[in-house]
C-alpha cells in the first residue's frame, strides 16, 4: 500500500488523502480525498479514483487520522494534559469524531541505543471507555518513542522508534 497525505504546513489542517492498495490479483485500488472546511470529498480528476463521488460532511474541521502522531508531539504535553481532538480517517472511519488523548503519567523506557528515555505516557480510548492506545513521547524533544495498541483480529500493534541507521537499505 502507498499513501501520500498532505497537510499544510504549521497548522496540519488536511488538505488531500490518497491510497493506493495492490491487491493479491495484482490490480491496484485508488482511493482519493479532499479535505475541505466543512467536508471530505473524492478527488474528482484523479485518475482511477474509485471513490470520486465520496461526500462526507461533518459538524466542524477534522483533522485527518493518518498524522495522528505527528500532530500529537506538536501539543504541550505536561502531567495531567488532555486534549480532545476532531480527527477522521479518509474512507474508514463513516464519521469524524473527538478523541481525547490524555497524558496519564510517566516513563521510562529503552531507547533505540538502549539507553533509558524520560517519556510522557498518553492514552487514547477512542471513545470505547478502556485504554486503547498507549503512546511513549521523549520528554525532552516530544518524539514518539514507542505506540502500542491491541488490533480488531487479536493482534498487537507495536510503532518503536529506530535507530537512523535502520532507515540504510530497508
């Protein structure tokens, strides 16, 4: 799967989402979003675009749930910070919805070189009322160190930051 998200620069309002997913026959599906001020549209001249007459409106601006991450080290993280935050991922989710993400606490972890990391511990429940997600930020530069969260199929999502190394050859 290719993704390519843009948002604009300094306010990470969205402006344009789109995935292209290879299937097992080897046909490739397009899926292409707009974000506008009061709704997500198709990408009417993107070619292939199999969700060109997609419309959905919301209520107020969502954020686009692919930069999740990016956006939440932006925000100033401190012992019993929360934010409730408007976000929608293009096609997936039917609707756009608040989220709040909460910082419940510290940590500290095994970097990348194995040295501890002082980290901020912020949890999300997406609306469900358990823990869902649990997020690691560096205290000192707010980078995300490490996300764990259980998938839908029985399986465990694990984001870790590497070294800058792994990104040679991979």
């Amino acid at each position: 799967m290719k993704i390519k998200s843009w948002f604009e620069a300094g306010t990470f309002r969205p402006l344009t989402h789109i995935r292209r997913a290879t299937k097992e026959d080897g046909s490739t599906v397009v899926a292409g979003y707009r974000f506008e001020a009061d709704k997500v549209v198709g990408v009417a001249d993107l070619a292939d675009n199999s969700k060109k007459d997609f419309s959905l409106a919301y209520a107020e601006p969502a954020y686009n749930f692919e930069h999740d991450m990016e956006f939440l080290q932006t925000l100033p993280l401190a012992e019993g910070y929360g934010a409730n935050i408007v976000f929608y991922d293009a096609g997936i989710d039917p609707k756009a919805d608040r989220y709040v993400f909460k910082v419940t606490g510290s940590a500290r972890i095994e970097g990348w070189d194995g040295k501890p990391v002082d980290c901020w511990l912020v949890t999300a429940d997406y609306n469900t009322g358990q823990v869902k997600s649990r997020f690691w930020f560096d205290k000192k530069t707010q980078v995300l160190v490490r996300e764990e969260a259980p998938l839908k199929d029985g399986g465990y999502l694990v984001k870790t930051l590497l070294p800058p190394e792994a990104g040679d050859g991979v």
